[in-house]
C-alpha cells in the first residue's frame, strides 16, 4: 500500500509535540502510514452511514462533525486526505469538502495524540529522538 499523505506535515505535527526532540524519518513514515490507515476505516464507516441515509455523498455529519473548521488552520492537506478517504470506499461516493476538511482535522487530531504519546516515550527510553518504535509502541500499548 502506498502512503497518500506527505511526510512533511506528518513530521510537522510531530514536532510540535516533540519539544526539544529531534524527529527520525522513520517516524513520520509510521505515523503517516498509521494515520491514512485510520483514515481509510472512518471514511469506510462514514459511507455506510451515507448509505444507510440513501446518500452517496460523504458530509462532515457522516464522520460526527457538527462544525467544520477553517482548512487554512490544518496542518494535513485537504487532497491527500481526499485520496485517503477513497481509498476503501465505492466509487460511486463523492466526498464533499466539508467532509474532507472535517476528516482531515479528526486525523489531525488523531497524529496529535500519537505524536504526543511517542514523544513521552522516547523520553522513557532516554532518547533524543521520537523514532518509528516509539510510534509502533503507541499502538502495541494503545490499540
């Protein structure tokens, strides 16, 4: 499976949650492969719920969202989330933008947290840098 999502902004919310540690690679690989993962299951979730409202188009009340943000205040790129959520769903299912910018902050928050958590255990292991193992660590302990 390729991954849609760019590393760049992966490693950027990473960062930000990382202090003064350094980010490998690799981490913002994993967590990039994790988050369109994630990604790819709400939007398989959010179409059954569109189905299920004889729809075939996805809206931000698929994913739980009562109000979208602003895209300009995301991190994650609304297009490869765009990518992301059609990746396990019909093609005969639209999303609309609301729906993708409201899947994109769900996902970003989703990295928030997992970013958080690795940066926390890479202070455990006495490191100076947030690497893949903290992210796969994260979900053995998590998930």
């Amino acid at each position: 499976m390729s991954v849609e999502l760019p590393f760049a902004p992966v490693d950027t919310i990473i960062r930000r949650n990382a202090g003064s540690l350094r980010v490998s690679a690799g981490a913002a690989e994993e967590l990039a492969r994790r988050i369109q993962t994630h990604g790819a299951d709400l939007a398989a979730d959010a179409a059954k719920q569109a189905t299920k409202d004889g729809r075939k188009t996805l809206m931000a009340d698929d994913f739980g969202v009562q109000q979208v943000i602003d895209k300009d205040d995301l991190t994650l790129p609304v297009a490869p989330v765009d990518r992301i959520a059609r990746l396990d769903i019909d093609n005969d299912y639209r999303v609309a933008m609301g729906a993708r910018v409201a899947l994109a902050d769900i996902l970003e928050d989703y990295a928030d947290n997992v970013a958080s958590a690795a940066s926390v255990l890479a202070h455990h292991a006495d490191r100076r840098t947030v690497k893949a193992e903290d992210i796969e660590t994260y979900f053995r302990l998590f998930e």
